[in-house]
C-alpha cells in the first residue's frame, strides 16, 4: 500500500492548489488596529465565481455594551455572516429609502456558533455582539464592497437601541 505524509499547510506548499486563510485568530491585514472593539481582516480569500469574486472575510468583535449605534447597508449584494467562535446576537431592519437607521423597525436575533446568515441587499445591518470576550464571525461579500456598497451611519444617541437580553 502507497503511503502519503501529511505536510504542513503554509503559502508555499498550497500555493498550486489555491488559497487559505484561518478565519479564527485572523492574522492577516485589517481595516483598522486589530486590538479595536470591532476589527475587519478583509479580502482573505476570493473565489472566483464566473466574473463575480465573493471575498471570504473575518470580522473580530470584543464584547461591547448591547446597544445599537450605528447601522450599514450594501445597495447591490447580500453580506453572508457566520459566528465562528461562540454565539452572538444579530440586529437587522427592514430596507428602506430613508437618509437614517429605521430604529423603529430594529429587530434582534440570536444566532448560534456555526449558523449562515444571508443578509438581504438593502437591509439595515452592522456587527454582530459577542455574547463571550471576543468572537469571529466570517463574512462574505464582493470584494472591496466594504468600500465600494456599503452605507454606513451612526445613530444619534437620543436614538440608540438597547438590547435586552
């Protein structure tokens, strides 16, 4: 019987058969300073679709007050998300024309550890909450459609939600 080794996966050795990235402890470029309550490592991994390329993401947040204080939505593309390391709590609202968050229309789920979910072009949306200190949540969008459909807004304080759970 033929036998195979496993071999270490790194760049190198992978790099004729495609991509990775570990989406759990990202170590990889971020939008921002990566010790921030919410840190966005981008543009992980693409797959090429037939001219459209999906961007495999992660998203790091810190667990922060349950209080709702800023929303986005893309007008062209779903934001596929995934908790990746522990449950979290997810927001959204119905799409609408309006020039703020609908806070009036905010509703809250929570989402177990490993459950994708397809987040409509239009819906009002932001990062999900940590339930425990720190959690990963993989994202998948277009790439760069955090920079080229995404609106983004923060909501006056008079008008924040808080979250009871």
């Amino acid at each position: 019987m033929k036998t195979v080794k496993v071999q270490q996966l790194t760049a190198e050795s992978f790099k004729k058969y495609g991509t990775y990235a570990a989406l759990i402890n990202p170590d990889s470029e971020s939008t921002g300073p990566k010790d921030a309550t919410i840190c966005f490592y981008r543009d992980m991994v693409q797959q090429e679709l037939f001219g459209v390329n999906p961007s495999f993401s992660t998203c790091r947040m810190k667990k922060r007050p349950l209080v709702i204080d800023a929303g986005e939505y893309h007008n062209h593309t779903c934001e596929v998300c995934m908790p990746l390391t522990g449950d979290s709590l997810v927001w959204v609202a119905p799409a609408d024309c309006s020039d703020h968050v609908p806070t009036d229309k905010i509703e809250v789920f929570f989402v177990p550890r490993g459950t994708i979910l397809n987040v409509r072009p239009g819906v009002w949306h932001h990062a999900a909450f940590a339930l425990d200190d720190v959690l990963d949540v993989m994202i998948v969008l277009p790439e760069r459609a955090y920079i080229n459909d995404c609106v983004c807004l923060s909501i006056p304080e008079a008008d924040q939600v808080q979250i009871e759970y």
